[in-house]
C-alpha cells in the first residue's frame, strides 16, 4: 500500500486530497516523528522519521495527524478481504503489505489479476497500492518498490542485470543501513557487487545472512507464500519516545510500568509466556544499548515484567538523560505448554493443587483436553478474519 496511514486518512476526509499530509507521534510536541505522509509533502522533501519541527520547516502547509490505528486496522482487513476473494494463498507480512500466490493461473491471468486488485483498492477503499510481479517473493518485493504509487512492475530473472544489478546495494530488500556501510568496508557498493561477492567473505562479514543475500540477490528465494504464516511470532515488545529527555527515576519508572503492562497484555492475548526479556535503552545523545536477562520460570504478569525490566534497567543505566525506553519478551512459548520449574519456594503451593489437577486430568481425558482449565478465562468470540500485526497483532484487539 501507497503511504499506508496517510492515505487511510485522505480517504476518510477526501478534502485532504492533493494535500501535503502527515501522520505523526506527539504532535503537540515540537519534538514528535514523522510516521509516514503523502506524495504531496515528499515532494517538499518530508519523509519518515523525520522530526516534526523540521518537516513544518520544509512544508509550512503540512496537514499533520494523529495516528488512528483502529481506522488503519480496519482498512487493513478490507484490503486483505479484498486479495482472498483472488485465492486463499495470501500472507499478511505487516499492516499493509503482503505476498499473493497467483501461480494457479496461467498466461497473462496473473497480471490482469494485479491490475484488478489495484483498481478494487482505489475504487473501493480509495487507497492506492504499488504491486511486484515475479517468480518468488524477494523478487515480488523488490518490483512493488520500482515504480510508486499506483505502479505495476515486472520483474523476472533474466531482468536481473538491468533492473536490479545497478542500484545500489543499500536498496536491496534485507541490507539495513548498517549491513550497508559493513558491505562498503569490503567494497560492495551495489547489487551487482553483492550477487557476485564471495560467499565465504560475506559469510565471515554477516554470517548465515550473507550467503543468503547472495542468493536473493541473484534471483533465488524458495520460500512459499503462506497464509498460516501470520501465526509466527518470536518476540512481544513496546517501546516509547519520551516527551524530554529525562533522568527523573519516578518518571522513567512510570514508563517502565506502561511498557510492562502493554507488554503483558499482548502476552495474555496471544496466551503466550516469555523466559527471556530486553530492555532498551536510548540515550539523549541517540546511544543506545540493549540488555537482557532469562528468568528461571516463563511470565507474562505486569508486576513480573516490571520487575525484570526494572531491574535490568537500573542495572545499567549510566545516569545520563534517557531518550527513549522498550521492553520486549522474547522466547515465548503458548502458555498451555509452558513447564514451571518447581523450587522449594514453589513446591508446597502446587502439590496443594495435585488433587485439582487429578481432577481435571480425567475430565479432559474423557470429554477433551478443552473441556475445563485452571485459572484460565474463557475467550471473547473474536471474528473469523485472519489477522496480523504490527508485530503480526495488528488486526486484533
């Protein structure tokens, strides 16, 4: 999808039309982040990430917006509502982009097939979307960015050496900034360079990754396309950008508590634990460091979360004003599988249940492993739409 946010927003007010706007974080706040904005204000040279104090400075007309995540939530699910009346084959990677698996059509069925997806998407929700058609995803991805917004673009393997080998190696889907710059240091400098690199360099530079950005970038990637893919997920986390830089501990423990408690019920929601926990932290000068520490007994309560958060923050703060905070659980496990391990702290309360869990034991046995739960709540009825997220929860609450 073509400017995602901005475009929800030009097709919920169509006065926005062929404005320059902007959706963005704190917005009252001189020092809020630009989210995402239309063609309109990047053509005035606003862009993602960009502070707001800078973007208003480059477009004083910009039209800046709260993020709204229940609107881009629901047009999110209208659009992929829209690709599964195509083919089942559909997989949901973020809240507005996906992989489509046309391959059970023949001829010039697929690309009419994209032409009408594009033309629903504008017609019905009014949002515009640029599309890859290819052999495989990374080629599939690395056409839908090639001609933006409302594009279609083709791009097969024998394109390789024109459309792709040129461009630099930075605009490769998979090479970050930083993967970039460790690329220059061995003078790779373009996707050409990185196809024709030697692999065992690239695998002492970037490890396992490296053999497999030679791969793509030689056209070859086997993974299917797989809509029971948007289950898959290895981490939880939150983070958030403070007002102002602070070292206030009452203050920095408040968003700790949030952090942990928007953590915890994701957590809840998903009905998973975690056994592993990191905590980042970014400082004024945009230093930032990572720790992290493996509990003895998978969690997922506000207070335990909190508890290891802060102790890992505090740990390692050096005292300077703190910029920007997350917590993330990682290791997760469903909470129905998860093994508690018992200590003597421990023992004494769970062999008082023994006699509960007998119970329930035989109960399942006989009427089915569902049938009665300890200490577990039954679930709201949630709609038989399939969703993702911003961490592949986006479309549920």
């Amino acid at each position: 999808m073509n400017s995602f946010y901005a475009s929800v927003e030009i097709a919920y007010d169509p006065s926005l039309k062929g404005k320059p706007v902007a959706i963005a974080g704190n917005v009252e706040e001189r020092k809020g982040i630009i989210v995402t904005c239309s063609y309109e204000a990047r053509a005035k040279g606003v862009k993602a990430t960009m502070p707001l104090w800078e973007a208003r400075k480059l477009c004083p007309d910009l039209i800046v917006k709260k993020p709204n995540f229940d609107r881009y939530r629901s047009a999110s699910m209208a659009m992929f509502t829209i690709l599964r009346e195509y083919t089942d084959k559909v997989e949901p990677v973020s809240i507005d982009e996906g992989y489509v698996d046309l391959s059970e059509f023949s001829g010039t069925k697929p690309l009419l097939i994209a032409k009408s997806i594009q033309n629903r998407l504008l017609e019905e929700l009014l949002l515009p979307c640029s599309i890859g058609v290819a052999p495989n995803k990374f080629l599939a991805k690395m056409a839908s960015d090639m001609k933006k917004p409302l594009g279609i673009s083709i791009l097969r393997k024998r394109d390789l050496p024109e459309k792709l080998w040129p461009l630099p190696a930075n605009e490769m889907h998979g090479i970050g900034e930083k993967t970039a710059e460790k690329l220059r240091s061995i003078q790779i400098n373009t996707i050409y360079d990185v196809a024709h690199a030697d692999t065992i360099q690239l695998k002492n530079l970037l490890g396992i990754n490296g053999a497999r950005l030679k791969e793509r970038a030689n056209g070859i990637d086997d993974r299917k396309v797989d809509p029971d893919a948007i289950y898959d997920f290895k981490s939880i986390g939150n983070s958030s950008t403070l007002s102002k830089n602070t070292t206030n501990e009452a203050e920095i423990q408040e968003v700790l508590r949030k952090l942990a408690k928007s953590v915890s019920v994701r957590m809840k929601r998903k009905e998973v634990v975690a056994s592993k926990f990191f905590v980042t932290i970014r400082y004024g000068n945009l230093k930032t460091i990572t720790r992290s520490k493996k509990v003895e007994n998978p969690i997922n309560k506000e207070d335990d979360i909190l508890f290891v958060a802060s102790h890992l923050f505090f740990s390692h703060w050096d005292g300077e004003p703190i910029r920007l905070l997350g917590i993330t659980g990682q290791d997760l496990v469903e909470k129905s599988e998860a093994v508690k391990q018992l200590d003597l702290f421990s023992f004494e309360n769970d062999a008082k249940d023994e006699p509960l869990v007998e119970l329930m034991n035989k109960l399942n046995g006989k009427y089915g492993s569902q049938v009665i739960k300890k200490g577990v709540k039954a679930n709201k009825k949630e709609s038989s739409t399939v969703g993702t997220s911003f961490n592949k929860d986006f479309l549920r609450e």
